[in-house]
C-alpha cells in the first residue's frame, strides 16, 4: 500500500535529470517546482547552474513548466523572469495543478514528471494525478518557513519506509 505513494525516482538537485537520463526514463516534459528545487527558498534568481539545464533541456524539446504552492505574483514574477509557463497556487498535494500544468504542455501524463522537494505535496500531487513523481534534495530547507520545516521529520521517516516505486512500462500511478 504504502508503495503506491513512494516517488518513482530520488535525485540529490534537478542537474541530474540529463537530457540522456529523461530519454531512459521516457520522459518528455517536467513539472517544476519552485522554492528549495529549482532555488533556495529566499533568493529571487536560479543559480548559474540551474539556468544552463533549463537552457539545455529546452534545447532538447523537454517542456517546462512551473507548479507551486506560492501565491501568484510571486510565482508569476519568477516565472516570467526565467520564461517559463506555470501554476500558481497549486494546492498540492491535491492533484489539479499538476493535471492544469500537464494539460498546458500538452504531453502524455505517462511521459511527464513531477520534481520537487517535498514528499507531503509534489510527491503525492504527482502520483495522485497519475504522473512520475521525482523526489529531489531541498536546497537549503533551513530557510523555509516554519510550517513546511516542521513536515521534514516526518517526510525523513515515511521515505525511510517507503523507499522507491519501480516504475514499469505503461505504469501511471
């Protein structure tokens, strides 16, 4: 049981999702997460890094785009900052904006991943909305807000039992 909610894959930052390494996992578009995935949570910009792999995973065909729990003007100012389309104020856990960001795309659901930082929101939305659900290193967890550093322990505990999900061909859960 508990299996169905474990991520399909678990990375330390975003760089290691390599244009080869999405063409092995099938994968042809990636929802993003923002705060403590593609940045940390108090700074405004992506680093030198991050940019170069988005350039390089555009330039590949991968579509992008942004879902997070973040209020809209923010996230809005982000995403328009690193031109990128997105959902603001996602309610994840809850599976619709992941299904609104996926729909944007345009790309199968099978074909297009969920990567974010937190079991408890990306991880859940992505399996509940039948997408592959990647599970990455926060980036300075230290300076999230309270409520989402108080989730950590718990998330430590449950990813400690639950492991990783094999993904299988054609699997959608």
């Amino acid at each position: 049981m508990l299996q169905l909610l474990a991520p399909h894959l678990r990375i330390d930052r975003v760089e290691q999702l390599t244009l080869a390494r999405l063409g092995e996992l099938q994968l042809d578009a990636l929802l993003l997460d923002v705060d403590c995935t593609l940045k940390p949570y108090r700074d405004e910009e992506i680093s030198a890094k991050v940019a170069a792999w988005l350039a390089e995973l555009r330039g590949g065909g991968i579509g992008l785009c942004l879902v997070s729990n973040g209020r809209g003007a923010r996230i809005r100012r982000f995403a328009q900052r690193i031109e990128l389309p997105f959902v603001a104020t996602a309610m994840k856990p809850f599976p619709l904006g992941c299904r609104r960001a996926a729909r944007k795309l345009g790309f199968p659901r099978s074909r297009t991943a969920m990567v974010g930082d937190q079991f408890f929101a990306d991880v859940i939305a992505a399996r509940l909305a039948g997408l592959v659900s990647i599970l990455v290193r926060p980036i300075r967890p230290e300076e999230e807000p309270w409520f989402t550093r108080s989730k950590r322990p718990l998330e430590r505990w449950f990813l400690r039992h639950v492991g990783v999900a094999p993904r299988r061909s054609g699997d959608r859960s």
